[in-house]
C-alpha cells in the first residue's frame, strides 16, 4: 500500500501529464498560480490538483496566530511537497475558505489593480523594466517577452537537455528556442493580466497556445512551469509593492487633507479667523538704519514660570496544532519523481506571506 507521500506525489504527476494535454487545462493552471503567485511552481502544481479555486493559503500557524482565525473542524489541509530538511514530506496548507473569523481577526490583504493605479504601476514598468506604453495591458506583454528572453539566455542549456521523450524532439536547437518562447511568453503574459483583473480568457484561443502542446512529458511541463512561475511572481511581486505603497501614500494625504478641513470648519464654527501665511515685510526706506537689539540674557528672567512639556502617550506555532488539538493528516517520507525534478529544476522556496 503507498504512503501519503507517494499517494501525492503519484497526483502531481498525473496533473503534470495532463497541463498542457489541453490549453483550456493549461489557462486554468495559470489562472490559479496568477492568485498564488508567491508560491513555488512544484506547490502551485499540488494546490491547482486539489484545490483550483483556493485564493489565499497559508499554513495553520499563520491563520491562528498572525492571522487571528481558526481553521474549522474538518477542513481538509492541501498537501504539499516539502524538501526543506533534506529528504520529502508532506506540509499542509490551508485556504481562506477553510477558516473563520473571531474577534479582531484579519483578513488576508488582496491587492487589486485599477485604473486610479495606472500612472504609478506604468512607471514601475518603465523604470524597472524599460518597457514604456500608453496601456499597461500591453506594457505587461511586452515584459513578459523581454524576460523570456533573458530567462532563455541564461537557462536555455538546461531547458534543451529535458526535450527527451517530448514533442520538443522534433526540433532542432533553434527551433526548441522558439517554441520555449512562445509558450513561456504567452504564459506569463496570460498570468500577469489574470492577476491584474484584465480578463485575458476573451483575448487568447487555442491557436496562441499552440506551443505548449510540445511540453508533453513531466520533465519538460515542470521545466516551462518554473520558468512561467518565476518570471510572474517576479513581476507580481513589483506590482504588488507599487499598489501598496501608493495607497497608503494617497491614505496619509487624504487624511491630513481631512484633518485641515476639520480645523478650518472648527475655526469657522467660533467666528475665529483661518490661519493666513505670514505676509512678507515691506522694503525698508533708503538710508534706514535698524538699531541692534538689546542682549537677551542667557538665564531665565526673574519671576519666569517653568512649564512641564506636555507628555504624550505612545502608541503568528507547531504545525498541525491547534486550540482541539487537531492536526491534518499525518505525512509520510517518500522520494519519487516530482522530487527528482525539484533537485533539477530548483525553484525558489519563499516563504509565503499573505
């Protein structure tokens, strides 16, 4: 009887044959990686195979204790592979779907990008990448061939030597590179306009993806998936810090800007006058002499009353546990495939942050 390693690790690579059997399969592969961008591909691959609508996962200490939610009884943990101490086993994650809330519980924070964000994410893309454009739908394209190419420079050697057994077999040197880059460019310019809310399904059909078909074994699909998951998260990421940034700017001016407005209603309440910027002094006299000033002494004068400053006040755990006690199912230790890949094909792990 197979362990729970080898069960899952039998799943992924089921999945893997059939992503790119069918573009529908592969665009809905990329659909779910565009919102779990922060992941590896390896765990995007396992999440997509059994959970393909998941928004936001995270592991049961995060939603318990940096989160404040509870996962509910029953919820089956997704199951991923983690080779972080050196040999497989199996580390659950859990989806937003799977938790609720309790007092001064959050919720996992969703960028969203929109048309008010235009300006500052363009020239993010024109400044980090050197792709200018008047829609950022195309800028977002146009970054996604450049960083194919550079990807194919420096991994190009590596892509080559797993075309074995695969429809890339028919081509020679050239024609591999070609086919690489059409498949990884569309790829990512499909996640990044998912994730961005620009709908690609009504812009794309069979034909643009004609490519992938050629990435038929396990090997050459995990090659084409890290590259596209990589080149993605990369780009995401930078959006992701742009939306930010410039909303918690916008935040602070709006509400200093509301603060003004209050003081000056306040004002007007009292009958008091609105504080007016100093007037600038008139032009001396010709030939006008200004007598110095007498000497300020150093010490406080007689009779002064000290005054006190005003003070002011100032202003998520072992896997699996929980308040019931209860823990995901157990992971066993394997190797198989998807590990041998991982070794080949290493892709950043990161820690993920919701």
């Amino acid at each position: 009887m197979p362990s729970k390693t080898e069960e899952y690790l039998a799943l992924a690579q089921r999945t893997a044959n059939g992503l790119t059997r069918y573009w529908e399969n592969w665009t809905d592969y990329l659909t779910t990686a565009s919102r779990l961008y922060k992941y590896s591909f390896a765990d995007q691959l396992m999440i997509y195979a059994q959970r393909p609508d998941a928004t936001a996962c995270a592991d049961f200490d995060i939603w318990n204790n940096r989160m404040n939610r509870y996962v509910r009884r029953g919820a089956k943990g997704i199951a991923l592979l983690d080779e972080s101490s050196g040999f497989p086993r199996l580390h659950y994650v859990f989806d937003v779907s799977d938790t609720g809330v309790r007092r001064n519980s959050r919720d996992p924070e969703m960028w969203q990008y929109n048309d008010d964000l235009k300006h500052p994410v363009s020239e993010m893309l024109t400044a980090t990448y050197g792709i200018s454009g008047e829609r950022v739908s195309q800028q977002l394209a146009d970054v996604a061939g450049k960083l194919v190419a550079d990807y194919w420079d420096n991994n190009g050697g590596d892509i080559r030597a797993i075309v074995d057994g695969s429809l890339l077999m028919d081509y020679d040197e050239a024609g591999v590179e070609m086919q690489f880059k059409s498949a990884a460019a569309i790829s990512v310019t499909y996640t990044l306009l998912e994730r961005c809310g620009f709908e690609p399904a009504g812009w794309f059909d069979k034909d643009d993806f004609q490519a992938i078909y050629n990435f038929s074994t396990p090997d050459s699909v995990y090659a084409l998936g890290v590259a596209v998951s990589d080149m993605s998260r990369e780009v995401l990421r930078n959006i992701e810090r742009t939306v930010k940034t410039t909303i918690r700017r916008r935040n602070a001016e709006r509400s200093q800007y509301e603060y003004e407005q209050q003081e000056r209603d306040l004002l007007d309440r009292r009958g008091l006058p609105v504080p007016e910027p100093d007037p600038e002094p008139a032009p001396e006299a010709a030939g006008q002499v200004r007598q110095a000033a007498p000497d300020v002494p150093e010490g406080a004068s007689p009779g002064a009353v000290p005054h006190d400053a005003p003070e002011r006040e100032p202003v998520p755990a072992p896997d699996g546990g929980g308040a019931d006690g209860r823990e995901p199912d157990a992971a066993n230790h394997g190797a198989a495939l998807v590990v041998r890949r991982n070794r080949q094909y290493p892709a950043e792990r990161e820690a993920h942050r919701l």
